[in-house]
C-alpha cells in the first residue's frame, strides 16, 4: 500500500509532463498557428495574397469611352475600374500623363502610412514659417505672419492639402515624412505600379516654368514676374521637357489600381482609410469635373489637378476619384488631359461625360442582375523589419 501510494504521484507527474510536452508540441503551438497575430502597419513587403484574373470589361462600356475619347479630337487618358468586381476599362490606360496636384494624393498616403508605423501622428504640431511658401495657390501661407509664424497639426495640413490643394501644405507634408524619395519608396513598398511625385510643388512647377526654385518666388506675384520676363524659348524648352517626361507622370491605370486598393483598405489601416477617403469626399475644387455629371445619390471622392497655360494651351487637366453608386458599388476612375487647346466647356463635358458613361453602366449591370457589391475587409500588412 505505501509503495503503490507513493508510485501514483511519480505516474501522475510523468502523465503531467507528458501533457505539457504534448500541449506545447501540437495544442499550443497550433493554436498560436490559428491565433490571428497581431501586426502592425509597417514597412516591407506585404505577405503573397492570390491573384485571380480580372474579368474582362463590359464592351459597351470599353465602346463609350473610346468615343467620349475621339469625340474629344486631342490625347486624353481615361481609366475606370469597378473596385468589387475587378474589371477596367481604359483608352491609353498605360501612357503616362502629368498629374500636377493630383500627386497630392501619394503624399497623403505617403504620410498616413507613416502615421500607421507610429513615426508620426495626425495631432503632431509643426511651425510654418515664411520660407515654407510655394507658388500658385496656397492660401494657408497668408496666415503665417510674424516670427512665430503659424502652428498647425498634420491633420489639417492633409486638409488643407486635399480639401483645397494648397501648394504650401502638400509640401510641408512631403518634408515632414522625409521628402519625396520616401514618398516615391512608399508607393513601390505598396506594389503600386504607375505612379510617381516629382517633388514638391515649388520645385516642379518652377522648373516647368524654365526657373530655378528661390526663396522669394514663395510670393507668388514675384514669380508670375520672374517667369515673365524669361525668353519664350526657354519656357518652351523647358515646357516640352516636362511633357516629354513629366516627374509627376502617373498612368490612368495606375491610378485607378491604387483608388480601387484604397476603398478595399488594403493600403491603410481602417481609420487612416476612413480619414483619407473623407477628405477626398469634401474636395473642393474641379466642381465642374467629374461631379457635375453624377446623378443624385451618387457620391465622389477625389482630387483635381491642374497645370499651367502657355500659348493658348493648357497642360495637366484631370479628375481622378472614387464614384459610389446609391446602392454602394464604387468605380475608380482617372480622366487625364496631357494638353489641351480646347476651352474648359470641352475639358467638363469630357470628364462629365465619363461620369455619366458609369452610371449607365452601373444601371445596365442592375437590370442584368448582377450580384451587389462586396468589398473585402481591409487588408493587414505585416511588418518586414
């Protein structure tokens, strides 16, 4: 009796150790397996996701762009993507077009990606003081008066960046994530494909201009002066250079890739998303663009860009957006003009023109029945480091 009392505690501590092998070697470690990790949004290639083949665009539809397109009698770039369904329709989808401040837009992202790593946060406050001024419109810069200059979060710099497209805003946000190689490296980073930066506004559009960046350009009547009195060879020079290989070149492909991945949050986190979207949603200019060929009940979110004008054309006239029908299936969709000698009634009618092409392709995939949209669930990108 006391050998069997003493042998059932040595069996029962061998049976325990056993268990716990067992748990740690499968019951554990599997469930570790199953456990969702959790992760953070960082930098680094993303995990492999499957790729299944694009359906082909509806042809009707691919039909009605190319006539908005020849209609229109100059170079355009068109691109409309239906986020849940996958399919694109595009008329010179791959040629690269210059974005002017549509640009904005990897800038944002470009910032909010490191708001999500924690590198910085949208409540952070910075100085802007005089020599942060740019050129063209940037009315933030009339409230920086006195040596104290202004103080503003990075929140209302996204903003004033993507609400009004202030030039002043867009490139203090590309100095505060690091420049604008960290912007061109976030995009690559994201596997985005077609798009590109080219600096801050200051420096693209002087350089455009056939002028050299100076402090004192920040006013801009200075500038218009300076930019006056050069040589019109030398503003053609310098115009035909930035056409044939615009720094901000994007593809209207690449554009509505990356709008498409944003609204399926495979970019952001959830409340970066949200944020980004939203202030795409309240943008105030190109009123006349895309929007005012929407239907009621539609929304957009999206962001304008314009160029400058010499010689009777004008250069880098686009819309670019997210087009949410009123039963929630969203269509990216970029309208990019490379040049332009048409006046700005062809220049609306063309973008309304797409619009309204979406929209009766959204009401002919109604009556056919197909199934409504189904976005998936923000996708989480694991750390590389």
């Amino acid at each position: 009796m006391w050998r069997r009392a003493r042998s059932r505690p040595r069996t029962l501590a061998v049976a325990g150790a056993l268990l716990l092998a067992v748990g740690f070697a499968g019951g554990w470690v599997g469930a570790a397996h199953v456990a969702r990790p959790r992760v953070a949004y960082t930098r680094g290639p993303p995990a492999p996701i499957p790729v299944k083949p694009a359906p082909a665009a509806p042809a009707e539809f691919q039909a009605a762009l190319d006539h908005l397109a020849n209609a229109y009698g100059e170079p355009v770039g068109i691109a409309v993507s239906d986020v849940a369904q996958g399919w694109t329709a595009t008329v010179a989808g791959q040629e690269r077009f210059p974005q002017q401040s549509v640009s904005k837009l990897w800038v944002a992202l470009a910032v909010l990606q490191a708001v999500d790593e924690g590198q910085l946060k949208l409540d952070q406050w910075v100085v802007m003081l005089p020599q942060d001024r740019s050129v063209f419109y940037q009315p933030l810069t009339s409230r920086i008066r006195g040596p104290n200059g202004l103080a503003i979060t990075l929140s209302d710099l996204l903003r004033h960046a993507l609400i009004e497209s202030d030039n002043a805003a867009n490139d203090r946000l590309i100095r505060e994530v690091g420049g604008a190689g960290v912007v061109t490296r976030a995009l690559a980073e994201k596997g985005l494909q077609g798009l590109a930066v080219g600096g801050t506004e200051r420096d693209l559009q002087t350089r455009t201009a056939g002028l050299t960046w100076r402090p004192e350009y920040g006013l801009t009547w200075i500038f218009k002066q300076a930019r006056a009195q050069l040589p019109d060879d030398v503003r053609d020079r310098a115009l035909a250079a930035y056409l044939a290989d615009p720094p901000d070149g994007a593809t209207p492909l690449g554009i509505v890739t990356a709008l498409a991945a944003l609204k399926r949050g495979e970019l952001l986190s959830r409340a970066s998303t949200d944020f980004m979207l939203g202030l795409m949603g309240e943008a105030r200019t190109g009123q006349l663009r895309l929007k005012a060929g929407l239907a009621p009940g539609w929304t957009l979110a999206h962001k304008t860009g314009t160029g400058p004008d010499w010689r009777g054309a004008s250069v880098g006239i686009n819309d670019v957006g997210l087009l949410t029908a009123p039963d929630g299936r969203t269509f990216a969709v970029a309208v990019m003009v490379r040049q332009t000698r048409q006046g700005p009634t062809a220049r609306h009618r063309l973008m309304q023109g797409v619009a309204r092409a979406v929209e009766a392709q959204w009401k002919a995939g109604d009556q056919a029945g197909e199934p409504p949209p189904t976005l998936n669930a923000p996708t989480v990108v694991a750390s590389g480091r």
